[in-house]
C-alpha cells in the first residue's frame, strides 16, 4: 500500500468511503458506513484504480502536484466538499436511527452541502432521501418529488433519480407519470431489475399482465436470485389465469428465501385449482413461519375480499376467531367487511 493511503485512510477516511463506492453509488447509503477497502471489494474496483483514485484525491486535498495531470472524475473542490457534508449527514442520521433519536442535523448538512454548490444533483437527490427515508415521510411528498426533480433538472442521465421520483408518483397515485419515470430509469440502465419490476406493478394496475409478466422475465433474467421478482410474477400469472405458472414461479421464490406470505399465496393458487390439501399445508406453513395466525388469516381475507368473494374472507376470519375469541382487532375487521357489504 502506498504511504499515500495511510495517512489519508487517517485523515480523511470519510471521502475516501464515499470515493471508494463512487462508481457504484446505486450500492446504497449504507455503504457509507462500511470501510472503503471493503466496498471497493464489494464493487469489484481493482486495487490498482484505488491507488490510481488515492492519488487525484490526494493531490487534491494537499494542493500538491502528482504526475498525474488528469482531475478526479466527475468530483470538482465544491463538489467533494458536498460530498463529505453529505456523507456526514447521513452518518449522524444513521446514529439517530440506531439511537432512537430524533436529529435536525443531518437536514442542516444536506441543506448547507447545497448551499456549498447549488448546482449539484446529488445534494438535492439525497435530501430527498432523507425525507423518503423520514418519519411521516407520506406527508412530505410534495417535497420529495421538488428535490428530485431538482435533481433531474441537473443531471438528466441517472437513472435513480427517475426511479426515486416514480416511486414517489406512484405512491401519490400518479401512475401515467410514474410509468414514464420508471421507463427513462430503464432506458438509462437497462441492466438494472428495479425500474423493470417496478414497472411491472403499474401495468399490473391497469390489466396489462402481458407487459407486466414481460417486465418481470426480464427482470428475473437480469437478477434470477431476487425471490421477490419470481413471486411477484407468480402472482401476476395467478391474476392471468395461468395457475400451474404461477405456482411454478411462488415455488421457486420459496426455494430462495422462505416468506410466509408467499405460502399464503401459492395456497390460494393451489385452492383455485382444486388441490386442497397443498392449500391447507401451505396455510399452516405459513402460520409456522410467521408465528401468528392472525396475520394469515388477514392475509387470506383480503386476498377473498380484493377478489369479491366476501363469504370466503368470513369464512377465513371466523375460522380464526373460533380459536383465538379474545382477538378483538380481527372481529373489528370481520364487522368492518360485514358492514361494507351491507
């Protein structure tokens, strides 16, 4: 390791995390709290580019000249020292989560790194962040969406920031902007499975399952690990009427992670083909694993309900409350869907 290295692991290992994961800044926020030398691994830069980034980084923060005569890629003075009032931003926000405590520091930093260069995406794209990533952060949409276009209006090529927008449309109930978010999201990184998944949700809200299973499949050719992506198609292919598919696909979700909802599902599926007793397994499978019956049994309410079969939700909630009476909350739901259907 060069001498370089260090002395400025010591004294600046802060921009050297944020460096080390530059290239790859779609890793997350929470490779900001990690070493540097461990997301560099993580991102498969070699360890020649680190040292090769070590000196520019160098050469800039002690004014000295290197032989190097090329700048640091895509970080100016201001935009590095955004950058460390970003990075410590979220450091503090991440000691509040883990402190259980609430903390105006890390918006006062965001704020100022933006007042350092207001003509900085990634200020505004993170501030967003923060208040995504906030508590009631359903209340404060409006000025998430602001910050990310803001964002957009800067730098019109990443595709996160479209992505982020979208999710935050689609939550607002904007789906014909979300659907064109996700699609620029996706012209721009087409390698990516996020937007493509996300993507499929909204064709799936309206009835264009041959786009969304389309999506999905690419989706899952470009992540076939993601058990997320093979049970959101399986649903999607229930929706299409293809029940063998979609058990096929719920199937393979349980084979890379066991989430009980999913069992929940697939013995729906089994049920509207008439193999019961795999439905019933699935059920208490998925009461095993979740270790409460009551959100099973909610689950499969509303999945009847959503469907217009509303005895078959009673059905499943008196089924419950036969075993467990004390439950107050689901006889509230049961009275709730009686009374709606009245």
């Amino acid at each position: 390791m060069p001498s370089e290295l260090d002395i400025a692991r010591e004294s600046n290992k802060e921009i050297l995390i944020l460096l080390a994961y530059g290239k790859k800044r779609d890793s997350g926020w929470g490779w900001r709290s990690s070493d540097f030398l461990e997301c560099y691994s993580f991102c498969d830069v070699s360890i020649d580019n680190l040292k090769l980034d070590i000196s520019k980084l160098v050469s800039i923060l002690t004014g000295f000249e290197l032989q190097e005569s090329e700048s640091l890629t895509g970080f100016s003075h201001i935009h590095l020292q955004a950058e460390y009032l970003i990075d410590k931003a979220f450091t503090e926000q991440y000691e509040a989560v883990f402190l259980n405590r609430r903390s105006n520091e890390p918006l006062r930093l965001l704020n100022q790194a933006i007042e350092i260069d207001p003509n900085y995406a990634e200020a505004y794209f993170h501030r967003g962040e923060l208040n995504r990533e906030g508590r009631n952060w359903g209340e404060k949409l409006d000025e998430i969406i602001e910050d990310y276009s803001k964002a957009i209006e800067l730098d019109d090529t990443n595709p996160r920031y479209f992505d982020r927008r979208g999710g935050i449309f689609e939550r607002k109930g904007y789906y014909e902007k979300a659907l064109k978010d996700y699609s620029i999201a996706i012209s721009l990184a087409p390698l990516s499975n996020i937007s493509y998944s996300s993507r499929a949700l909204i064709y799936r809200k309206y009835g264009k399952l041959d786009l969304a299973i389309q999506d999905l499949s690419l989706a899952i050719e470009i992540n076939p690990d993601g058990d997320w992506l093979w049970s959101t198609r399986g649903v999607t292919f229930h929706k299409l009427g293809d029940l063998e598919q979609s058990i096929s696909d719920l199937t393979q979700s349980l084979a890379l992670k066991d989430r009980w909802v999913n069992y929940v599902y697939r013995g729906i599926v089994y049920e509207d083909a008439g193999q019961l007793s795999k439905a019933e397994d699935d059920w208490e499978l998925a009461v095993t694993i979740a270790k409460r019956a009551a959100g099973v049994a909610r689950m499969r309410a509303g999945i009847y309900r959503s469907r217009g079969q509303i005895q078959k939700a009673l059905t499943v909630l008196d089924e419950y409350l036969k075993a467990n009476p004390e439950d107050q909350t689901i006889r509230k739901l049961k009275n709730h869907i009686i009374n709606q259907t009245e």
